[in-house]
C-alpha cells in the first residue's frame, strides 16, 4: 500500500471495523495520523482500535445515530485535538433483489445508511472543526452509482445518489473543505459477497486487470485523496475498478480464441 503522510493530523473512519474501512484506518496510522474508527457495537470498534494500535480510538456509533455521532465528534477532538478527515465509509444492502420487490424498511434503511449517515457526519465534523480550520472528507461510492446491475438497484440509486452529493457538498463547503469520493468496483469484503463468492472467475474475466479488488486498493485511493497529494482536488469521483468499466478483456489478449 502507498503511504501518504498524516503527520499530525487525525481522521474518523465510520464502518471501520472491517473490510475497506479497516484498511482506511490502517492507512492512515501507516501514514502517522490518529483515526477514531467506528462500528455498530463497541466491541467491535475496540477490537479493530486495538489491532492498529495506540493511535486508534475505537468508538461504538451506528452511522445514523445522531447522538451518537455527536458524542464521537466531541470525543475526537476530547482526544486528539482536531478533525481534518472525516471518511464515510459506513455502508448497507439489506435491499437485495429486484426493485419492485422491496419494502419501504429495506428501502429506508438503506438510504439512511448509504446517504443520511454522509450528510449527518459531514455536516457534524464540517461545523465542528472544518470549516473553520479545514478538512478532506471522501466517501465510499460504488461503480453501481454510475451503471446498472441486477440486484442491486436500490443500493446503487443511493450511491447514485451520494455522487451527487459529493458534488453538491464540495461545491457548498470550498474552499476550506475537500470532498471527494471513490467508487469501488467489485472488492473482496463480506457487504459484496454476493456479487462474487459463487462465480468469481466469472467475475474476473469481466476487470481489465483480472482479479477483485482488495480493501486495500481501495484504501489507497482514500488515502490519496485525504491527503495533501490531492490538494487541489475536490468533487471528483474516483472509479478504483481494476478496469471493470472497460468490460470483457479477453478478445484484446493474444491466444483469445484459444481460451474460449
């Protein structure tokens, strides 16, 4: 993994106690920054603080829990004294299956996750400490925000949706605050499973690179994006795909016909 630095600097990364968020916190304590990670229970922040050390916090908060979230803000600059990334990692897919058929719990709880919980935390850390002293904050997107899959359409309208966000928060929050977001495409973790634990050659022969993604590819899009290698970026949207976009690369590659 790239190292960036984040030297005197701390972040919060929600849903972190697994998966891409993890990764996140393990980038940025690589990079001698401070993370407060988050999780649904408190025991699972623990253990993921405790795993990266004595530069982590871990704090019990689910994402759309206002309170909560106020009081993780408050403990963040009790302990470290500032906020200069805020990563909305914290993501949820109870909606699995064709649109028509859900019901309006799964549909809510996935908009309250995958969309309210950005809004919520960003507007909390931006009043907090950003906007007067600057920030970075990126959010976890998907490639399904920008296409279309079976499934997975109402998890995809919400990313679709908080690319739009990302946008509209970049443009409302400069110059004192960087927003930014990646878009993953198919990654090893236990939220994608479904898209890959049963057919995942099939799955491979569909990215440019042939392989899934691991969380820690992913964090190093973050990591780069929170950083000040990314300073004069801000509302862009990151695809962190391994060339899924590009689609099926094998009628490119020399011994084509053979393989099929």
């Amino acid at each position: 993994m790239t190292v960036f630095d984040f030297t005197g600097r701390t972040a919060i990364v929600t849903g972190a106690s697994r998966g891409i968020g993890f990764a996140v916190a393990e980038a940025i304590v690589s990079g001698g920054g401070n993370v407060v990670v988050t999780s649904r229970s408190q025991e699972s922040a623990d253990a993921a603080a405790n795993r990266l050390g004595s530069a982590a916090v871990g704090v019990g908060a689910h994402a759309v829990d206002e309170e909560a979230a106020r009081l993780c803000i408050e403990l963040t600059l009790d302990c470290f004294g500032s906020i200069d990334v805020l990563v909305n990692n914290a993501g949820t897919n109870p909606a699995f299956g064709q649109v028509i058929d859900q019901d309006h719990a799964r549909f809510a709880k996935t908009f309250d996750v995958n969309l309210w919980a950005p809004v919520l935390w960003t507007s909390l850390a931006a009043k907090a400490w950003m906007l007067e002293n600057g920030g970075a904050v990126v959010n976890t997107a998907s490639l399904g925000g920008i296409g279309f899959e079976e499934n997975i359409g109402i998890y995809n309208a919400t990313k679709a949706a908080l690319i739009h966000l990302t946008k509209q928060l970049a443009l409302e929050l400069s110059p004192r605050v960087r927003v930014n977001a990646v878009a993953p495409g198919v990654v090893r973790t236990k939220l994608a499973e479904a898209l890959w634990k049963d057919h995942e050659q099939e799955r491979t022969n569909m990215i440019a690179l042939t392989r899934l993604g691991e969380p820690d590819d992913v964090a190093s899009a973050v990591a780069f994006l929170a950083s000040d290698a990314a300073r004069w970026i801000t509302g862009e949207i990151m695809s962190v795909d391994g060339g899924q976009l590009l689609g099926d690369p094998r009628p490119f590659r020399p011994g084509a016909c053979a393989e099929a």
